[in-house]
C-alpha cells in the first residue's frame, strides 16, 4: 500500500485527496495538514443548519461538505490529518462501523502513545487522553471504498470552534465551557508540539505494522484530474446546499457521550428554548432561555423527569411537549 | 420466521446480498416495498440519518444513505424501476428501522421487469439458503473484529 505524506496543502485538497483515491478506489494513507483554516460537516448536515456564516466569512474560514458521517469540526494548520482509504473488500475490513474504528484507529493510539501521551480508543470513534478527546473522526463509504477520516489535535482553538457553529450566544459559551473539560491538544499534554514530520512518521511506522510495508506514493496525473473534477462537484450550492433531513432542534456534539442539546418549545403566546446537556449518554443539567416562562413547580418537575434519562433528543421533546400541554390545561 | 442468532428473518420476503447489501423487498400488488433487514440493524448500530435522493434506480446503483455511529454506509438499489414512494416517517425518525425492520419500509419501486422471479443469484428466499447466508456473514464479522 501506498502513503501519501503530502506536509501542509491547501484547505480544500486535504477533503479532495481522499475523496479521489477513493472514488479511484485507489488504497492509501494520506497524511497532511490544511494551509488555512475550514469547518467540515459531515454527508447528513446542512451548513444552513449548521454554520454562522458571516463570521466564516469575516474570519477566511472556508466551508466543506464531505462525503462521509460525523459533526462540524473547525480544521487548520494545527491538526494532522490521517485518512485511510481501503477496498471494501478487502479483508479485514469490517462493515460493523465500531469494529471499523476500533481496529483502524489502533495506529493512531500507538503513534500518541510513543509520543509520550497515554491514549486510548474510545468507542465509537474518539481517541481520548484522561478521558479528554484528542482526536475526532468520522467514516464511510465512498464509491467501492472505506475511509477512515480524522485527525490530531495539535493546538485547538475552542472559541472559534464555537463561533463557527450556528447557535445562541448562550449555547456557543456553554459549548466552549465544555470543550475546556472535554478536549485537549498535543500541546496541553506535552507542553509543546513535535515537529509534524515526526508525528507522520510514527503514523506511518504504525499503520505498516497494521496493513503491512507501505511505500510512498506521489499523487499523479489522474488523481489530479479526479480532484479538479470533485472539486467542481463539492464546490457547487447543489451540492453544499442539497437539503437533508431537517433535525429537531440543535444537537452539538462535544465527544463521545457527551452533547448539548437545544430545542425550542412552543408556549403560550410564542416560544422558548431548554438546553439539555448530556453526558455519558443521560441528561445531567437542564436550562431555561426564559426561566419565568415556566412555573417553579412546572420547572422541578421536568427537572426531576428528565435527569438521568438516557439521551434520545425525541423522547425528550416528548415528555416536555406533554408537561407543557399538560400544565396549559 | 426464522430466527438466527436473536435476529428474525420473515420468510413472507426476499433477501438482496450482493456487496453485503441486506436489504430485503416485499412484493405488495404491482409495487416492491424495500428495506433493511435484521442483521444490518444488529451490526449497523442506531441509525442516526437516511437519505433516498433518487427516483430512477438501478440494480446495484446506490440510491441514498444511511448514517450510524458516524459512519456512512450506501443504500443499493435491489431492482432497475422508479421509486413511487419514500416512507417519511423513517426518513424522518430512522431509529423506527432499528426498532421494527421489518414494518419499516425505506422506499417502494415500480420494477421495469420482474424482479422476484428467483433468478438473481444476489436474491434469496430459500430458508436453507438464508440460514448459510447470515451464518457466513456472522462468521465474517466475528473475524473482522
């Protein structure tokens, strides 16, 4: 198999690359960081939904809809990217999507690992340090292909990452109160950050013990000619603007097991929102936008139903639609 | 019903397996009713989005989406025809495919020919048949793992 050690690239061929090994079902390991920095939302997300785009715009950050699953993340220079493209019938390489991972990201845990931080996998698809996620990723199929996508935090901008992110004022600060608990970087585990080349190196030597000798590969002319081709594809408002299904309410997702979820709900003369922060999967805290809009009682009492079930954004809106209706009658 | 390993396979059905599709498709008067089967829903996890974005499909074609634990896998067409109808309701709420497979429909076709005449060697329906299909499929999985 081939490696791809491509250093840093422009934003937007670090998305092409893979995308266009795999739809030439052409197996490899692409390592490489972006130029400048970008949101990337998954296939299902829709950047109306998803993105504030006047301070994208304000801020040079660039927008891309990839072929695979997972949330909006903000991507730049201070990541590594690792993408793994394999046959889908290749042996070994399991549809089961936490098998996928577990098995894939294993590399990745032992290039931290010798780095000097002690990671470990978090199902489905985290990479987590003391319980702190360092790496996200996301995966699927593309063309006849299976792509492992993800990537290094070296050094993470929280505050961008939330801005970034079409969501109340309140929503973002408390996104970024929950990254600080919830994430860390290479830097803020090791107190600097390894130079890159050396990082790629590890991953490299890790994922040859996994899939066997790898030797580098250059992207040619018609890996070439299948970017500039996506690039027009996945650059067109058809594309970035292709509706999915519209969700209910914002979900945003922090690391495995641990969301904040906003919805809201019709009251009496308009409406009002009720964020639910999750962690480990149960509802742990539940705020009002608007606390007067709900009687004291009405408000223990939701809080006393909710806590501690497990996360399932309909049953919530459920159970508050029934306590809301319940108390107007 | 034949039941292998927990999972149920109603034999009032057809199976489609070609690349691992596990999709299964119900003749009702002159439409296929399609969706996914009970091995799928097991090993695929909650599924969290399902897009059908085509009308015109092709046997093997894929013709929408479908997302669980990050991960997102293709849906292929079973038959060459026109997509009539899309249940909403499980495009909406795909968790409805993980809870009842078999009463959750994805999309229904209009086929240009016959489809379960039982020539296609990617369409089972033959108890004996299924039982060695997903048995080699678990087998499969347990050695992916």
């Amino acid at each position: 198999m081939k490696y791809y050690n491509l250093g840093e690239i422009n934003w937007k061929q670090t998305q092409l690359i893979y995308h266009a090994l795999a739809q030439l079902e052409m197996e490899g390991l692409v390592l490489d960081s972006p130029d400048s920095r970008y949101v990337s939302l998954g296939l299902h997300q829709d950047p109306r939904d998803e993105i504030d785009f006047e301070y994208c715009k304000d801020n040079d950050i660039g927008i891309f809809r990839r072929e695979i699953g997972g949330g909006t993340v903000l991507l730049d220079s201070r990541q590594v990217f690792f993408n793994l493209i394999l046959k889908r019938n290749r042996d070994g390489v399991s549809r089961v999507p936490e098998n996928f991972f577990r098995k894939f990201l294993r590399p990745v845990t032992r290039a931290l690992k010798e780095l000097g931080m002690d990671a470990e996998y978090r199902p489905i698809c985290d990479l987590v340090i003391n319980e702190k996620k360092i790496s996200g990723n996301g995966g699927g199929e593309i063309g006849y292909c299976r792509v492992l996508a993800g990537g290094i935090m070296l050094d993470f901008d929280r505050e961008m990452m939330a801005r970034a992110l079409k969501c109340s004022g309140p929503l973002k600060q408390m996104y970024i109160e929950h990254m600080k608990i919830n994430l860390t970087t290479v830097r803020e585990e090791l107190g600097y950050i390894p130079p890159k080349e050396k990082i790629c190196s590890l991953l490299i030597e890790k994922f040859s013990e996994l899939l066997g000798p790898m030797t580098e590969g250059t992207i040619d002319a018609a890996v070439f000619e299948k970017m500039k081709e996506l690039d027009q594809h996945y650059s067109s408002d058809r594309w970035m603007y292709q509706r999915g299904v519209k969700q209910l309410g914002r979900e945003i997702k922090v690391k495995e097991g641990v969301y904040l979820f906003y919805h809201a709900f019709a009251i009496p003369g308009g409406e009002t929102g009720i964020t639910f922060e999750i962690s480990e999967e149960r509802i742990e805290k539940i705020s009002f936008d608007e606390p007067h809009n709900f009687h004291p009682i009405l408000r223990n009492e939701m809080e006393k139903k909710i806590i501690g079930l497990n996360y399932d954004s309909r049953k919530i809106i459920d159970i508050v639609c029934t306590m809301i209706e319940k108390n107007n009658n | 019903m034949l039941e292998i390993n927990g999972m149920n396979f109603p034999l009032d059905r057809v199976y489609y397996t070609r690349d691992g599709a596990h999709i299964w498709l119900k003749q009702e008067d002159d439409l296929i009713k399609i969706g996914m089967d009970a091995f799928l829903v097991e090993y695929a996890g909650y599924l969290t989005f399902l897009t059908v974005n085509e009308s015109r499909v092709k046997v093997g074609e894929s013709i929408g989406s479908f997302e669980s634990a990050k991960f997102v896998s293709r849906l292929y067409s079973p038959a060459d025809g026109e997509i009539v109808a899309v249940n909403d309701e499980v495009i909406k709420n795909p968790r409805k495919i993980n809870e009842a497979p078999y009463e959750s429909w994805i999309f229904a076709v209009k086929a240009d020919s016959a489809v379960l005449d039982g020539e296609s060697e990617y369409l089972l329906d033959d108890e004996e048949k299924i039982v060695k299909w997903i048995s080699e499929e678990i087998k499969k999985v347990e050695e992916d793992e």
